[in-house]
C-alpha cells in the first residue's frame, strides 16, 4: 500500500514537473507581426518588407480588381484574402503564414485553407532545430514543405480556375512540365549575404525579395539573377527575319496573374510590326472578357515551359537595319482603365533588346 502511494506521489511529482518545464507560453499575436523578428531576423525583414508578399493585401491592381469584381460577386474579400491577407487583413503574406504552418492539406480549398498553423507559438524553418532555441518562439524540426522548395508556395500559386472552371493561373502545371530540377525556392529565393539569424556563423541566408518581375516597377526587388526572363536573338533569313525567344524561366512566360502580357516589338523606320505573348479570355458571344469572367480562353500565346520559339517577321524591302525588343506589361490596358490605374504601373517595360543590319 505504502509503495502504492508513493508510486503516485512520484506520479504526480512527474506531472507537476513536466507542467512547470512545459515551453513557456509565447506570444502570438506578437508572432503575427514582423516587427516582432527584426531584432534577430534583420537582412530577411527587410528583405521581406520590398516584397510583394508584404503588400499583397494592399497592391493597387490587386485592390483595383477586387473592387472591380465585387460590384458583380458577393463575399469576394474573403475569398481573395486566404491568398492575398493570410492572416489579417491589414497584412500581406507574412512571416506567420509561411512558418507557423505545421502541415499542409492537400484539398480543394486554396491558401490559408490548406495552411494548418501552430497554436503553441513553434515557428518551422528550413533547419533540423532543437526546441526552445529562442524563448521568442518554438522551433523545430523541419516539416517536408519547408524543405521541398515548392509545395509551400502551391498553396497559393497552385492552379487556379473561375467559376466556369476555366483556368486563371497554372504556374504549378507549367512548372511540373519543365525538365527543370529547379525548385520555386533555388529561383525565386537565391542566397543573399547576411546571416539568416543573429549570433549565428552562416554568412548566407535565403533571399525574402521573392524576386519576380514586379521588381521592375517598383525597383526594390530585384530580377531572377543570372537568367533574364526570355532570351532574345535576331538572324536575317532571305527577306526575313528571325527572333528567337528563349523561355528562361522555370514556367511559361509570362506565369501567374492572367493579366500578365509581353510583347515583341520590331521596328525598321516607319515600318513596326507587333507580337503579343499573353491569353485572350473570351464571353460565350466570343467578346474579350476579364479572365474572371471568361468562357473560354480564346488564345493562349505565351511562351510554353522550356520553350525556344523563332518568329518570322517580314519587314518592306530595303528597310535597313531592324530594331526588335521585348517589352513587359502588368496588366492589359483596357483593364487598368476599368480600375482606373494611372502612372507606372501601367507602362510597359523593356526586358531585353536586339538589332540586325
Ligand atoms: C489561390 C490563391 C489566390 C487567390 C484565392 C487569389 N489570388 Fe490573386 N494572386 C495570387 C498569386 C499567387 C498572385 C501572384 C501571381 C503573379 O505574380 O503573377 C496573385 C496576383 C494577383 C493580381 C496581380 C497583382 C499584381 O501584382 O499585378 C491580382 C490583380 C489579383 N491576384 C487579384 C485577385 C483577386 C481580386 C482575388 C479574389 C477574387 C484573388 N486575386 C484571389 C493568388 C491568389
Ligand atoms: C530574440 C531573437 C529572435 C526573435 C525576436 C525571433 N527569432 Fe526566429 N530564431 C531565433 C533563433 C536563435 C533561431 C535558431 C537559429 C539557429 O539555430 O540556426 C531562430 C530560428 C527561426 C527559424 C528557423 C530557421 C531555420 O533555419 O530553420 C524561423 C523560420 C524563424 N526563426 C522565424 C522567426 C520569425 C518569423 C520571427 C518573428 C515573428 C522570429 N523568428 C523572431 C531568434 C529569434
Ligand atoms: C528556373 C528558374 C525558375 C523556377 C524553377 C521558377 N521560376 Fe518563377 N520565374 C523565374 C523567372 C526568371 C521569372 C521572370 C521574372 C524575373 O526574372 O524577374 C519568374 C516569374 C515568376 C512569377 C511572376 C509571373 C509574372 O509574370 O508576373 C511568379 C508568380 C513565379 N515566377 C512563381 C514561381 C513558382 C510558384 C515556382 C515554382 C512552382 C517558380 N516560379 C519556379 C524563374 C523561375
Ligand atoms: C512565402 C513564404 C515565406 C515568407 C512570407 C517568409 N518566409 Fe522565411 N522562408 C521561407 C522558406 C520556403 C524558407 C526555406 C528556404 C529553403 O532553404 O529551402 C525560409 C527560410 C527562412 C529562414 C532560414 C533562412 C536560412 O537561409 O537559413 C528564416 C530565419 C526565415 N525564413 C525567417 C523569415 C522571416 C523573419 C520572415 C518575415 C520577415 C519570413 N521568413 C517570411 C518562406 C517564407
Ligand atoms: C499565402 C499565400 C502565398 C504563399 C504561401 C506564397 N505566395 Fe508568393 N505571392 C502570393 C501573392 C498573393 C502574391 C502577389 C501579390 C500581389 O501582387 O498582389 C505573390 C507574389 C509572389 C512573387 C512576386 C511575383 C512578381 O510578379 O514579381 C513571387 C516571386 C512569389 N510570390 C514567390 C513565392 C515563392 C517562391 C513561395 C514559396 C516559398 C511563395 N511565393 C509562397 C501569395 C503567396
């Protein structure tokens, strides 16, 4: 009897132990904000902070369509927001977002539907990590989606389809048809110098500009580097001439947002002659619609993964020397009228230039 009681004493004595090394209890809502990590995490808030992950909620044409849309569709700032304001909705895609996530469903729902955040306050990363390495927050072994580069970012840049079951956007198709072993993360989070992580010796850490594009606009993240997003070369063939147009990206080119368009511009003195990489959406009466809306996807111009395209392009007899450039735009013009953007974000840019005698 007596060894009976002291067994539970022992128990008890155990449990009560266990209660008080228990991890301390953390701060979420502190977690939530990235100013909480800019002590320790200083090069990748900063990082983060040029990123279009860190405005996604607030982007003018991501703003400007939403409103657009709701004047037809109910409930649509919900809707945007489990891939645009994960967390809240005066955020973007926040440090949480990507690293409280414990696990990820596989499913019909998109974004924040997919993410299965800690409640204890662990944060997961890339590292195989001891627990309790900061008192700020847990940490962790590292889950699979922290490691694999991709199924983290498909949650959210996974394909995506409008209520007619018509395709929006198909990185994730297009990237699964590339030959390349090159993961979202070895592209679009390349390292940069700095620690990852005060107080430790690593002089590298994985880029948070999430460079893309965009950073063309806007100047504060930088391209893909060491790839240029399409190859560019012009050869005389007879009266003709060639461009080829190499697709170095890791997806068709352009990816993501529909809206997306380039466009080959070549001019020789008064001549000019113009040709569109990009999708035409189209209503049932066959009339160019926005992409939410469309029936059909009446042309689908882009480049396709891994693609060399050669264009020919006839210009007048003796025209002299041909100009031929590559020029990025963000969003189609009519629909920066209908949301009524001005300004930069509504010009095109040049990504690559060519000329031949
Ligand atoms: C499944 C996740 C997801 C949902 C849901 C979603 N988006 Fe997006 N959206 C994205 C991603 C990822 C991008 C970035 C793609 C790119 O850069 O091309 C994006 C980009 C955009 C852009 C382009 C912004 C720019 O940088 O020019 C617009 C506009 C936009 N979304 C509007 C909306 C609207 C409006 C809704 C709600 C009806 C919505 N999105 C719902 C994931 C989503
Ligand atoms: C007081 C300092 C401190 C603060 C504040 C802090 N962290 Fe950490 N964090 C650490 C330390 C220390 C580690 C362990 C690093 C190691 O051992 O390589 C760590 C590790 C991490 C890891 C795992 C890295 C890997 O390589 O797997 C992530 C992700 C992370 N922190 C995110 C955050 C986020 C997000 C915030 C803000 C909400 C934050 N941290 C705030 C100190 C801090
Ligand atoms: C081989 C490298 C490579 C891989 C792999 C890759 N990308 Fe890209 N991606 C690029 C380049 C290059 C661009 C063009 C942008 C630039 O250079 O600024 C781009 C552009 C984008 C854009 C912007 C699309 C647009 O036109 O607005 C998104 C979004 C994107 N990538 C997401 C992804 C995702 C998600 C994955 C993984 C499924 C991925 N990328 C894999 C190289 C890559
Ligand atoms: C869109 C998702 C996403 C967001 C947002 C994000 N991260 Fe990360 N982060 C990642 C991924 C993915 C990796 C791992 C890349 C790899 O090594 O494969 C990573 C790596 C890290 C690491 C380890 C870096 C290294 O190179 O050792 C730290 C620390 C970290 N993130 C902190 C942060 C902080 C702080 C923020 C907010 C300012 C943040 N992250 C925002 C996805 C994200
Ligand atoms: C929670 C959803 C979410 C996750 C997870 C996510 N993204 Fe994004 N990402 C977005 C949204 C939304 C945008 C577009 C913001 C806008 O323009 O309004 C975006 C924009 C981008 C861009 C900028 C493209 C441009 O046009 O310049 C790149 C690059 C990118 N994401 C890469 C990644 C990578 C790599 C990962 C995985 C490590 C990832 N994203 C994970 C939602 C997400």
């Amino acid at each position: 009897m007596v060894r009976r009681a002291a067994l539970v004493a022992l128990l008890f004595a155990l449990g009560a132990c266990k209660s008080t090394k228990a991890p301390p209890a953390r701060d979420i809502a502190s977690l939530e904000d990235a100013t909480t990590c800019r002590p320790c995490h200083a090069a990748i808030v900063e990082e983060w902070q040029g990123s279009l992950h860190a405005t996604a909620h607030a982007d003018p044409i991501f703003r400007g369509l939403r409103e657009l849309r709701s004047k037809k569709e109910e409930d649509l700032d919900a809707k945007c927001a489990v891939c645009h304001a994960p967390v809240k909705s005066t955020d973007g895609v926040t440090c949480f977002a990507c690293h409280a996530t414990a696990s990820l469903h596989t499913g019909p729902g998109r974004g924040s539907n997919l993410l299965s955040w800690s409640k204890t306050g662990t944060l997961y990363g890339p590292s195989d990590l001891p627990e309790d390495r900061t008192p700020v927050h847990g940490t962790a072994k590292a889950p699979a989606h922290m490691k694999d580069g991709a199924s983290l970012c498909l949650a959210c840049h996974g394909d995506l389809a409008n209520a007619s079951e018509v395709p929006l956007c198909q990185t994730a198709t297009e990237w699964e048809a590339t030959k390349t072993t090159k993961t979202c993360v070895d592209c679009h989070m390349q390292a940069a110098k700095g620690a990852a992580t005060v107080a430790t010796t690593k002089v590298e850490h994985r880029s948070h500009r999430f460079a893309g594009p965009r950073g063309l606009w806007t100047k504060t993240s930088t391209a893909v580097a060491g790839l240029g997003m399409v190859g560019l070369r012009v050869d005389r063939a007879d009266d003709a001439i060639e461009v080829h147009l190499e697709n170095r990206t890791g997806h068709a080119f352009p990816s993501g947002f529909p809206g997306r368009f380039a466009k080959v511009i070549a001019t020789a003195g008064e001549w000019r002659q113009e040709v569109l990489l990009g999708k035409r959406y189209v209503d049932a009466e066959g009339n160019p619609v926005i992409a939410a809306y469309g029936v059909k996807i009446a042309a689908d111009t882009r480049l396709t993964p891994g693609e060399t395209r050669v264009v020919k392009l006839m210009p007048p007899k003796g025209a002299g020397p041909v100009d031929v450039k590559v020029v990025h735009g963000l969003l189609p013009p009519p629909l920066a009228e209908k949301i009524g953007l001005h300004g930069e974000l509504t010009e095109l840019r040049v990504i690559a230039t060519a000329k031949v005698e």
